[in-house]
C-alpha cells in the first residue's frame, strides 16, 4: 500500500468522530487534504458541518468542496480538530509545520475540545528530530533569530520557496532547526519562545488526544 494510501485511510477513519452540528478544525497538509476530500463527500450527503480552515490552501479547497466555512473568532470554540504531522514519538508529542502552517494550526488546536491527529507509517518516530524543526519568525527579526540559533548549535536554515523566502498565511518567515541532538525538547520549547521575534514553534506538546496511524491496511488508535 502507497503511502497516501495510508494517508486517506487515516483520514477517512478519522472524520468518523465529526457529527451533525460540530464545528471541525481544518488542518493543512497532503494527510488533511485526503480529511477535507472525506468531509467534503460526506456534506454532499447530508452532513452539516462549519469548517474553520488553518491556512489559505486548505481554505481554497475546502470552499471548492462546498463545505461551509468560518473564522475561529466566530466560534465558540472547535469541537474536533484534525491534522497532520511530520513526525510524532511514543509520547504523543509532535513536530508540525512542513507544509508551513504551523501558526494557525497551533492557534486552533490550542482551541479545540478534541486534536486528532493523522499519520502515515512513515511518521512514527522514537525521537523526535529526524524532521527539522519549523520555528515562524517576523522578517524584522528574522537575521539576528538566525546567528543566534546557530551559536546555540540548531543550525538554522532559512526556508525558500521558487529562491526567495518563503512567506507563511501571516506575513512570516519560517527557519527550519536541526534538533536531532536535543534532549530535551520541553526546555527547548521554552527556550525558543522567550526570543522576541520567534512567533511560534512546530513542536506540539501535550496537544494530541487522539494519533490515527495506517500501517498498510491497517489503522492503529492511540490516545492520551
Ligand atoms: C503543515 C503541517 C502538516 O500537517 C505536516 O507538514 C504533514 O504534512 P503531510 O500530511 O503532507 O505529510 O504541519 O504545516
């Protein structure tokens, strides 16, 4: 089995948990495109649901689907979340932002009663740091972010897109992080978002409830 193939199967398992009446948490991504795709077919099936979209690609597609859509500060709150990830470790915890979304998604999983997550096999990590860490920095600050991530031994590597910066949603510039050394990511967390200019981190500790993972034909469930 493909790879995507694991990926829509995790995502057709995972919008098992929305129902009639919820608002859902858009995530963004190649895995949360194949959950849009589902949540789209089942809308035109009768399924009455509000949308609320974490970037810009992912608002496109949903609207192309007919799925209603929202903003987060009309809400009253999300009441499940589904998404991607780079990489997630035996705790749950994970790296998030390869597709550069990280900001808006962090912000709505942070709102949301219920974070499901979605993964292929490929995923599953032991440690965390195989995948480089997006941190979203404002371009005013982003050079000095820079030389002072890479005395602290992360060694930045400012993201392109087409060879120029790449820009996120809101306007930022991402730098990508080599923590694969980094034991622990708790302090590493904190320590990043104590730098003015650092918007957000890609690290999402303790946010999961749920990680639907396909392995081959198979869908395993873990909880927190
Ligand atoms: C986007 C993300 C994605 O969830 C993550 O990059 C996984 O992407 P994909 O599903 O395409 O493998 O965090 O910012």
């Amino acid at each position: 089995m493909s790879l995507d193939s694991e990926k829509q199967l995790a995502a057709i398992e995972a919008v098992k948990y929305v129902k009639s009446g919820m608002t859902v948490g858009l995530g963004t991504g190649s895995t949360a495109a194949h959950m849009v795709k589902e949540l789209g077919r089942l809308v035109q099936d009768g399924l009455e649901i509000v949308g609320v979209p974490s970037s810009e690609n992912t608002n496109k597609l949903a609207t192309e689907l007919g799925i209603p859509l929202t903003t987060l500060e009309k809400t009253n709150g999300i009441d499940v979340y589904i998404d991607g990830t780079d990489e997630f470790d035996p705790y749950m915890q994970l790296i998030k932002g390869g597709g550069g979304a990280l900001l808006r998604e962090k912000i709505l999983t942070y709102n949301s009663n219920l974070v499901i997550i979605i993964a292929d096999s490929k995923k599953e990590v032991k440690r965390l740091g195989d995948f480089r860490l997006p941190v979203e920095t404002i371009p005013f600050a982003t050079k000095k972010i820079e030389q002072l991530l890479q005395k602290m031994g992360l060694h930045p590597k400012l993201r392109l897109k087409d060879g120029s910066n790449f820009v996120t949603d809101e306007g930022n510039f991402i730098l990508d992080l080599d923590i694969a050394h980094v034991s622990n990511i708790q302090l590493l967390e904190s320590n990043l978002k104590q730098i003015p200019g650092i918007v957000e981190t890609g690290l999402f500790l303790d946010m999961a409830d749920i990680i639907i993972i396909s392995k081959g034909e198979n869908t395993i469930t873990l909880r927190k």
